[in-house]
C-alpha cells in the first residue's frame, strides 16, 4: 500500500503543480469556448475531450487546449460549456496550452488523489 500511497502522491503533486504553475507564473487572457479537441478514450466507454479555447492576447488570437476537459460516453459528443466566456491563464512560451480559472476540476482531482496517497502511506 506504501507504494501505491507514494505513487498517488507524486501523480497528485504534478497535476497540482502544472495548473498553479499556470495560474501564479501565467498570464491572464478572456476567452471563449469555441470546441472540443481530440479524445481520449477509456476503457470503460468513457470519451474525455479537451476543451478549445480562443483567445486574444496584446492583439493576436490564439487557439489553445485546456487542462480541463468534459467527459461523455462513447459515440456521444458533448456539448457543454460551448460559446461560454472564461477567463484562461497561460504560458508565452507555449500558448497552445491553457488553464480555465473558472473549472476546478484538475484541482479537485489532485487534492483527492494527495488524500488517498497519503491515506494508503499513513494505513
């Protein structure tokens, strides 16, 4: 169990890292939902995409993907959050890639991985 504790920490600790790392070293843009990207498939019938942001920045736009993503079930597509105003922080260095201030999924996701990691070291 000490491993698999160790293990969900460290996975925690980078999911955590990469989306402070963009909202504290970043830069903050408005942006919009204008799509989905390319998916990632599961094998328990579940699609997870990506969301596809535009965004203008000092008077260029860019098209970037999100940290955080939507999830449905195969041969469905999803619909959700389309055409929604966000604001995104991001990188210069790579702009392709963005955080959603408002969607704290990747967050969430970490702290309760951290939980268990440390649950399973601790039990």
């Amino acid at each position: 169990m000490i491993i698999i504790g160790i293990i969900l920490c460290v996975i925690s600790i980078f999911i955590i890292y990469k989306r402070l790392v963009y909202i504290f070293l970043g830069y903050s843009a408005k942006g919009i939902i204008i799509g989905y990207g390319n998916p990632i498939k599961s094998y328990n019938g579940i699609e997870s995409y990506p969301y596809k942001v535009k965004y203008k920045y000092n008077g260029k736009e860019y098209i970037g993907y999100s940290l955080e993503s939507v999830s449905v079930s195969y041969d469905n597509f999803p619909n959700k959050n389309l055409h929604r105003e966000i604001t995104i922080y991001f990188k210069k260095d790579k702009p392709e890639v963005v955080t959603i201030k408002e969607f704290n999924s990747t967050l969430i996701i970490g702290i309760i991985f951290l939980l268990m990691g440390i649950l399973s070291i601790i039990l």
